[in-house]
C-alpha cells in the first residue's frame, strides 16, 4: 500500500499538533482500511516505534516515521478482536505501552489494546430529538457506580444491571442517571479517576457496544446519561501516557507542576497536542455514544495550580476548558457540560457574560457543605447557624448551579447521609426528609448518590453492592416512599425548575426566625406557585403564622409526617384565607411540608 494513502492527511495532522482538533480518534490508533488496519501514533521524540500482536505472532514490527509531523504509521491485517501493544524506544531504554487512542483495553493485570467493531446501532432518535440542556426543565440526576450499584458477582456488566436500574430510576422519578468514570482504569478502588485508557470503555465493565445498549436503553425509557470523565490528571502506570515517547510528552518537565496530590499525573495544557487529545476524548464520548452530559471532574484542580489558590489561576488549564466548553457548545448545542468545581473563581458558567469557563453548570459545592454542617449541629444550638440555610440565595444566581450530595460525601468516614443528622435513631429519619426536601425544592438542578435514597447506614464500599436489604425494615421503605413522591412532585410542577436561574422563581416568605429555626419559601413559574415550610428545629409550634395578603388556597402536596410515610398525621390539609389574615400552621418537631398555592378565584379540583 503506498504511503501517502497509509499517511494522513497533513492538515488534520497540523490541526491536531496545534491543539484545534476534536477529531483526533479519527485520524489516531487503529483505523480500519480495506482489509486491515492503519495504525498510527503521536510520539515525536521516540527514536523507533514498534508495533506487536496477533496480527504479528506478537513478533516486532516496526512502525515507519513521519519525521516532519512527529507520528509513527504502519498498515497490517489486522482484524477485530486483535490484540496489541506499542513498543517505544528512545535512547536505548524500550518501553511497552497501551496506544493512546485505544477503544478497549485488556483486563486487568494486563493493557493490551483489542481492536474493537465499533459500529452499533442506535434506537433513540425520539429521544436525542427532544433532549436539551434542561435550563428550564426538570433535573433530577441518580449517581452511580456501575460496579456496586448490584453486585452480582466480582465483575458487574453494564448490562447485568440496566434493566433493574432502569426500572429504579422510573420508579424514583429520576430525570438522568450520572456514571461515575467507565474509561479505563488500572485501580478498581480508585473508582476510575485515575485512567490509563481515555478512549476505552472500562473491560471490567463490558465492551464497547455493551455500554452503547445501555445507553440506549436508557433513552428508550426517557431516561439521560451523563458520565463523569477526568481531564485533570491520568494514571502513573508505566505504560500509559507516562513519558510516552521517551519525554514528558503530555505531563509538563517541570518539578513541581507534574504531579498532583493523588499521585497521578497532571495534563500540560500548554502543548498544542494535549488539548487536541482531550478535546478529541470528549467528542468521541457524545459522538460515539449519544451522551447527554459530562460532567468534568476535579476543575478547581485545573483552574488553579494543583487545587491550591495561593499558587494562583493556571492560564493554560483556563483557556483550554474555555475553548473545550465553547468547541462542544458549538458542535453539540444539546448536551451538558457540568463542572464538579469546589473554587470561588467566577463566570465558570459565564451565564451572563461571554467571557469565563462555558460551563452550563457547577455544582454548588459550598451549599452541600453548608446544609450537612447545618444538620449535623443540635436542634437547640442551629440558630447560630441559621446562615448556612440562608447564604446560598445570596450568590446563587452568580452561576447555573447544581445542588449534589454525591458518592464524596459518603465515603472514607465521612459517613452516610443518615448518619450525618443530629439526635437519636427516629430523629435522623425526620430530619433527612428535611434536607432531601429541603434539597428539592431549592433552585437549582439536583444530584443524590445510589443509597441516599434508602437512608442506608452503610458507608459506601466499591466492593459491595447497596444494601438494598434494608428496605425490608419499615422505616427505611417508608423513607424512601418520601423520596418517590417528593422527586414526583419536583418533575411534574414546573414551579420547582422552569425559572431556577431567574430571582423571580423565588421568594422568601420565613428567613430571619433564629429563635425558632422555621424557614419557608415561595417557588414560582408563570401558572404555578408553591410554598415550602421547613421547621428544622426539635420544637412544636401550635400556630405558626406567615404574612400573607391575598385570597388563597393552600392545598397541602407532602407532607414528611403523613401516614403514607411512617406518620402520624392523616389527609393533607387545604386552607383558605383572605386578604389580609394569616395562614396559620401547625407544625411539629422536624415537620416539612408543601403546599401548592390558588388564588381562591381559580379552579382548585
């Protein structure tokens, strides 16, 4: 075969060196021809590449160089299902590696490259039709770990599990399922954080097209995929991008800036060829497999050097996500882009200027940390912490947020959601009724970890599957027949989600009772009104009142004490008042409640 058909074409080539391509799974790796493969690899300071596998007897063949572009190319009849390693040498040392652009990995304990048929076909047209960002729409994310949401055994398939979970998440009234990382990783315990294979779906997991039918599926029941991919960092491992080509040929040469405090190693967004790298992961990702979001791990680490602000803002790391964000933006104007970003910096969904990171969302990592410090306080000693309720309406229009109790706040001691609420056994129940409600009916989109919803008391472990046991107990099934009905209520009422990011699709009516910890508030759209009462204090009030000064119904939609949930209190209760009297409330120890608001001359059956 002549070499200027092997070879590619030089202006993709120059795109991608120069950091302006997101093609690079095009032009990189295995690419079928004819009756065999192209292979190619970027390493311009390796001295030789050689090339071993089935299709050689896993014999060294070696691999001719483009000296001008800097990439290594070879034609051989390969086939699927073939396996293969690189073998790069540079100054006498060589070294094994996995190819960069690999599509599946060898399992673990080994990191062969398998040639894989990447054609499938997808079902989900309807539903990739109608998809959008979901700015004014319901979202509810399920988070889970495919490798102990059900274990069945030591390696859990994507499909094993998609049929129960997709009955799970219909159920619970879920919105979009988030997939903690599937790219290929060396460490099971590391969760898939730290990847060797940015291309390849995780072997532990299944193929390729294993995890293209689940997501298939999903959208075949209405349900989004969104998956966790890390741009911050990758795996030490010797053989994947570690010293690639003999030099620091994606990590920077300097002390310092190489390494991160994982231990992994950092991307060096100033090299042209990395941002076209990770540009390429994520566009393959949506295009290959009909992503509806992703949410971009660790970001405050890339905005600032190693996490640390006093080291300050990495200008490298903030033009490249800035032109990541914008490239995906303008070739997939319909799927999300979520930062897990803990930082302060600004305009990270730049949602009213042109200017900063082009996120459509970030997780509002200090409201999680307020509201789990507020609950874990004492009843008697919360009103000194009353701010940490209020504070997040101060800034909260700053971004496009997401609220997320997620996998991090329930692991590694940090102990699992029920066990964070202050008091005895029956308290910590009432009490996380208060935060979940309390979570779903504040603006913003919403985030819980597989388990939340049960109240489990068991720490999440990797190993072991949920305890989905412990629904047997009645209090915990009765838990989590609140959280069905509250997640029903938050999808289908327009008021808890079409103006999240306008001040007018919320009010405060209850915020600067310190003395008895009662908050309420209002959530608005243009035809809906509710209002949200939370008493968060171990106290009983007889009547407490709220200001209001129109003819209203309150119609009562939830309430945490109803009988339906393991309470006491009976049919929910409809008040009417008119103008200028007060809608009084009983309310009892730990009690939320929500109410949908008429105007008494409106149709209210």
């Amino acid at each position: 075969m002549e070499i200027n058909i092997i070879e590619s074409d030089h202006n993709e080539i120059k795109n991608y060196i120069y950091g302006n391509a997101s093609n690079g799974h095009e032009i990189f790796g295995a690419i079928a021809y004819e009756d065999g493969y192209i292979f190619r690899v970027y390493a311009p300071n390796a001295d030789q590449i050689f090339i071993k596998g089935d299709f050689t007897d896993w014999h060294n063949y070696e691999m001719t160089k483009n000296p001008e572009f800097g990439y290594f190319y070879a034609f051989l009849n390969a086939r699927i299902g073939d396996y293969y390693k690189y073998v790069v040498v540079k100054n006498g040392n060589w070294v094994e590696h996995t190819d960069p652009f690999a599509k599946a990995m060898d399992h673990e304990g080994d990191f062969a490259t398998q040639i894989v048929n990447e054609s499938y076909k997808f079902d989900d047209e309807q539903f990739i039709k109608n998809r959008s960002k979901n700015f004014d729409k319901a979202m509810n994310i399920y988070e889970v770990h495919i490798g102990s949401w059900l274990r069945y055994g030591q390696n859990i398939n994507f499909l094993d599990i998609v049929d129960k979970l997709i009955e799970h998440i219909k159920k619970m009234n879920y919105t979009h399922v988030e997939i903690m990382p599937v790219t290929e990783y060396p460490f099971y315990p590391s969760w898939g954080y730290q990847s060797t294979g940015f291309f390849a779906t995780s072997s532990r997991y299944g193929r390729p097209e294993d995890f293209k039918k689940f997501i298939d599926l999903m959208h075949q029941n209405g349900i989004g995929v969104i998956l966790d991919v890390v741009a911050v960092h990758f795996a030490n491992d010797y053989y994947g991008l570690k010293t690639f080509d003999g030099t620091h040929l994606y990590e920077s040469p300097y002390e310092g800036l190489t390494y991160s405090e994982w231990g992994s190693i950092n991307f060096d967004y100033s090299k042209g060829h990395v941002r076209s790298f990770m540009k390429s992961c994520f566009s393959y990702w949506i295009e290959n497999f009909h992503l509806d979001g992703i949410r971009v791990d660790a970001v405050s680490y890339m905005i600032y050097y190693n996490g640390n602000e006093n080291r300050g803002v990495h200008q490298d790391n903030i033009k490249f996500i800035s032109d990541l964000n914008k490239t995906l933006a303008t070739n997939h104007p319909d799927v999300m882009l979520i930062a897990e970003d803990s930082s302060s910096y600004p305009l990270v969904t730049n949602k009213n200027s042109d200017d900063g990171l082009a996120f459509d969302y970030k997780w509002d990592m200090g409201w999680m940390n307020d509201t789990i410090k507020y609950f874990e306080v004492d009843s008697y000693n919360r009103s000194m912490y009353h701010n940490k309720i209020t504070f997040s309406m101060f800034y909260f229009y700053n971004e496009r947020f997401l609220l997320p109790l997620s996998h991090d706040e329930v692991v590694h001691l940090k102990k699992p959601m029920i066990s964070k609420m202050n008091g005895d056994y029956y308290d910590k129940f009432k009490q996380l009724k208060l935060l979940n409600t309390y979570q779903m009916t504040h603006p913003g989109k919403k985030l819980n970890f597989m388990g939340n919803e049960i109240a489990t008391f068991d720490e999440w472990n990797e190993n072991e599957s949920i305890n989905w046991p412990i629904q047997n107990y009645p209090i915990h099934d009765d838990f989590n027949r609140y959280i069905k009905d509250l997640n029903f209520i938050y999808k289908n009422n327009p008021a808890f989600y079409a103006r999240d990011y306008y001040d007018d699709g919320f009010k405060w009516i209850v915020v600067d009772d310190t003395n008895t910890s009662v908050f309420a508030y209002e959530r608005r759209s243009a035809n809906s009104r509710f209002l949200v009462v939370l008493n968060m204090a171990n106290v009983y009030h007889g009547g407490y009142e709220f200001m209001y000064d129109e003819n209203l119904i309150f119609r009562e939609k939830i309430n945490s004490f109803n009988n339906a949930y393991g309470g006491d209190k009976g049919a929910y209760r409809q008040i009417e008042i008119r103008k200028g009297e007060v809608l009084k409330l009983e309310l009892w120890e730990y009690e939320a409640a929500v109410f949908e608001i008429f105007k008494k001359n409106e149709k209210t059956n």
